[in-house]
C-alpha cells in the first residue's frame, strides 16, 4: 500500500512555508523600524489558511498588505516596534508548535511502518 505523503502531513507543511515568509516580512518590519516613510507589511495568516483548506493558490506576495498603524509617527514610519516584536515571537512560537507536530506525524508513520 502506498503513503501519499501530502495527505498524511496535510497543510502542516505548506503552513511552515507561510510562517517562515512571514518571520522574513514581520524581520524586515523590525529592522526598519527607524526608517523614515517605510511602511509596516504582513500577511492575513487566517484568511491564507481558509484558501488552503479550499485548494486556492497561495502566494504570499500578493496577499502581502500594508498595515495600519494605531498611532502614527511625524517621520511616515507604520511600524509599532512592540507589536511587531510581539507578532515576531507568536509567529516563532506557532512555527515551532508546527515543527512539533510534523514530527510527531512523522514518528508515528514511523512506528507503522516498523510494525510498532
């Protein structure tokens, strides 16, 4: 009997793909904090979420959207150096819980195929 790899590790893969683009915009946010007139960037994570359990294309690039700061800056600058920061380590957080559960997917295939 063949494994299709895609359906045991579902959209855990392709969501490790999207959190590891996003560490790199919400990094680049961050290290742009004090550049005059640059504009904060993210990603809607939920709303890619609900495309991939309907089998839309993703492509982060294009869902990438300016975000509208709470309280603006005389320089033009939209980053909130907290809030990035805080989005930076949940975004961390959640790829690392993603790791985790890969892992314990793949043990357990493991464990099956060894007649455990």
């Amino acid at each position: 009997m063949e494994i299709d790899i895609n359906n045991v590790l579902g959209l855990h893969e392709q969501m490790l793909q999207i959190r590891t683009q996003r560490t790199a915009i919400l990094t680049s946010n961050i290290a742009n904090s004090d550049t005059p007139n640059y504009k904060a960037m993210d990603i809607d994570f939920m709303d890619i979420v609900k495309r991939l359990d309907a089998g839309k294309p993703i492509d982060t690039n294009a869902d990438l959207k300016y975000r509208i700061p709470l309280q603006r800056s005389k320089d033009g600058n939209t980053v909130e150096l907290e809030s990035e920061q805080a989005r930076f380590v949940r975004n961390s957080m959640e790829y690392q819980q993603s790791i985790a559960f890969l892992r314990s997917k793949i043990n357990g295939l493991n464990k099956a195929i060894e007649g455990q």
